[in-house]
C-alpha cells in the first residue's frame, strides 16, 4: 500500500453536462489537484472514522496547499476542551501530550494511529493551525445541537486563509436534509453562515473494500468493508472525483479507495505491543514456531548482537579472527530453540515503548537463559511498523555480554 498519494488530472463529462473531474491517486503529482483545492476556501473530507487513508490524504493535501500558502487551517473532529492541550502539542511536538487526553484514550476511529500520524506530520510542517470543532463535552450536552455547534465552532475559526476540514461523513453533507428535519450537517451550517463568495466544497470517502477501525452495536474493532460500487473513474483504481458546480447524495464528489486499512486507537496500540512482547516470550518457552514467525515483517528478519568488549576477548583467545558479532534471523533463532532439548527463556526488564505514528521502537534489558543456566544479558531493541492491521517486528539488535565475565547488574 502507497502511503503518501499523488494526483493526475483526467476530464469527462457528466450525464447532467457539469463536468465531471477524475485525479488518480496513485500517479504522479500534478498542478491539477492542487488548483481545485486552492480554487475553493475551504475543503471538507467526509470520512468513515479508523482508516489509514482519510488522515493520509488529508495530510498530504495540507503538504500541497502549504507550498504556496503561509498559513493553514486543519479542523478536526475533536472536542474543543482538548484545544489548549492540541496548541501546546503544534509547539512541543511532545506527543506524550496524547497519553494524558481523555480523547485518545477511548475506543473511537478518531483517536487512531492515523490521526496521531497526521497531527505529528502537521506540527513538523510549521505554519498549520488546528482547530477542535467539536463541541465541549463537558458543557453542551444536548446531542440534537452538536451539529450547529460543530458549524458554527468552524465559522469562528475561519480566518480568510485556506481551511482543510476532516469529519465524519455524516457531519460533510451539503444536503439540507440529510440529518432530518432541523438537522442540518456542520458542514451546511458552516457553507450558511459564510458569504456566498467563500466557495466551500466537500467530498466522501467510499471504499472498494479491506477494514476499519469502527465502533458498532458489539463493540469497538476491526470490521470487514462492503464493496461500495465506484461508477465512474477512468479505469483507476484510487482516485478522486468532483462533480463540478453540483451536489450528489450530499457531495460535490467522491473519494475513492479500492482498499481501506484499519487504523485502531492510539493508546490500544500500547496494548497491541505489550502483546507482541509476551507472544515472543511465550514462543520461546512453548517453542512455538508458528506464533514466533507471525510476529515479523518477513520470514528472515536479522537479527545482530553486538559483544562487549571483554566478553569478545574471552572468545578471541580461542578464535582469533572472531570480530564480536552474532548476526542471524528470526527463522533461524526460532529454529534453534526448537531444535533445543532444554527449556528456554528470554526475560525481559526496564521495557520502554516507543510510538511514533505507523513505527514503532521497544527497548528493554534482557537475560537469556537455557535450562537453569543464564547464557547472557544486555541491551536488546526491536523496530516495528504497523501494516495490514498488526504490529510486526523489522529488524532486531542486541549487545551480549557472558554473566561469567561481566555481571548482570540487574538480574
């Protein structure tokens, strides 16, 4: 999967005579794309909450209006009670800040591995001001209001300079009566309560198929996508489409993916790696093969141990040429402690995890052991990306000393 999307322009028309414009996402950047958008003031992505591609998108849409714009609005759907915490965090780029937000500590497709990503690639961008439209939780309660709210929230934050938004699609929707009587999207208040010359457009994301991070009647999980029939679109398979000067089902077009890849919440992710942690464990004592290599990127990921300097020596007395390196890989490690008739076991202190959008580091001191014989300690560090909805491990390095030469000094 391509994570960063690129555009070409292609030009048809409608049944309806508006023109209809096609931009593949998977060719080469052109000016193309990036007219529409500046053409327009602001510009609302419609997205289905936990997927990979909408914060992507978004992102990479913020990455072309900022090459000729010195300032940039970005809203998202996040309450505004968080926004004091999300300013210092556009300074910092501390995203320990996260950690301590009720707002990705929930279960929701908005708190998503993807939308921490986005906010991270945001702040590194510079001249990115991000708005939380949502509506305070702690003081306005009537679920009926939210929408205004949320549109009017918008209103306030617009400030004549280009304006990205990203909400669920049904708070995008330009049809007055999408939410029902006297229920009209923040989108439509916000397109109501600006002049008419403030052009604002918006589009929905629909997806051939794969998963989503989603909350539903039984829970909050990964959930399989039906196939959404994409209509017109030149033969390409990720593209946008814009109907120009028309609205269909509520948009001025469509966002369209053959695939979507689950982006599940931030803090689940701690979990998810804490897990990795213990299926790795678990696969040494039960000499699981099966479970040990479904934890890597590919079936022989390397693994190098670097040896201190007296535990080299204590082998180079033998083996003159020795150069203090171990370098193997994952099915190889596995298959040597299957191979073993003795028990064995890695155990692990002082785990740090490290989250940094779709990567991934965990760090820890280790020992070693085989039967009741400890056979070596020191610093060991996997890197791991997330793909496909799982954690996997790339690559792993680690420093060895011998307990018999030099002291464990936290076994």
């Amino acid at each position: 999967m391509k994570l960063f999307y690129t555009f070409i322009l292609s030009l048809t028309m409608s049944s309806l005579g508006a023109q209809s414009f096609v931009f593949d996402l998977d060719q080469e950047l052109s000016t193309s794309i990036k007219k529409l958008v500046t053409d327009h003031k602001i510009i609302a992505i419609g997205e289905l909450h936990g997927t990979v591609e909408s914060p992507l998108l978004m992102l990479e849409l913020a990455k072309l209006v900022r090459e000729t714009e010195d300032s940039i609005t970005v809203g998202l759907e996040i309450s505004q009670r968080f926004q004091k915490d999300l300013d210092e965090f556009m300074i910092s780029g501390d995203v320990e800040i996260f950690k301590r937000l009720d707002h990705f500590k929930s279960n929701d497709g908005r708190s998503s591995v993807a939308m921490t990503h986005l906010l991270r690639e945001l702040q590194l961008l510079k001249g990115i001001r991000i708005v939380c439209f949502d509506k305070n939780t702690n003081t306005e309660t009537r679920q009926f209001d939210r929408d205004s709210i949320m549109g009017n929230n918008l209103k306030l934050a617009f400030d004549g300079h280009q304006m990205l938004i990203l909400t669920g699609n049904l708070h995008a929707s330009l049809d007055p009566n999408w939410m029902g009587m006297n229920r009209k999207s923040a989108i439509h208040c916000l397109k109501e309560s600006l002049p008419d010359q403030i052009s604002i457009i918006s589009l929905n994301s629909y997806f051939g198929g794969g998963n989503a991070w989603n909350c539903q009647q039984d829970g909050c999980r990964i959930f399989p996508l039906g196939r959404y029939p994409m209509g017109e679109s030149n033969g390409f398979k990720n593209f946008i489409r814009y109907q120009s000067g028309s609205i269909e089902d509520g948009f001025n077009g469509i966002i369209y993916y053959e695939t979507a890849h689950a982006s599940p919440p931030f803090l689940s992710d701690q979990k998810e790696l804490e897990k990795v942690i213990d299926i790795f464990k678990q696969s040494i004592i039960k000499k699981d093969s099966i479970a040990f290599k479904n934890l890597f990127f590919d079936d022989e990921v390397s693994f190098v141990g670097v040896m201190s300097g007296l535990t080299e020596m204590s082998i180079k007395k033998d083996f003159l040429d020795f150069q203090g390196l171990a370098v193997s890989n994952s099915t190889d490690f596995i298959k040597q402690i299957c191979q073993s008739e003795k028990l064995q076991k890695e155990k692990f202190y002082n785990t740090v995890i490290t989250l940094d959008g779709l990567v991934a580091s965990i760090s820890f001191d280790y020992t070693y052991h085989s039967g009741e014989r400890m056979m070596q300690w020191g610093n060991e560090k996997w890197n791991l990306v997330f793909t496909e909805g799982q954690w996997l491990i790339t690559d792993v390095v680690y420093s060895i000393y011998f307990p018999d030469i030099e002291m464990c000094p936290f076994y």
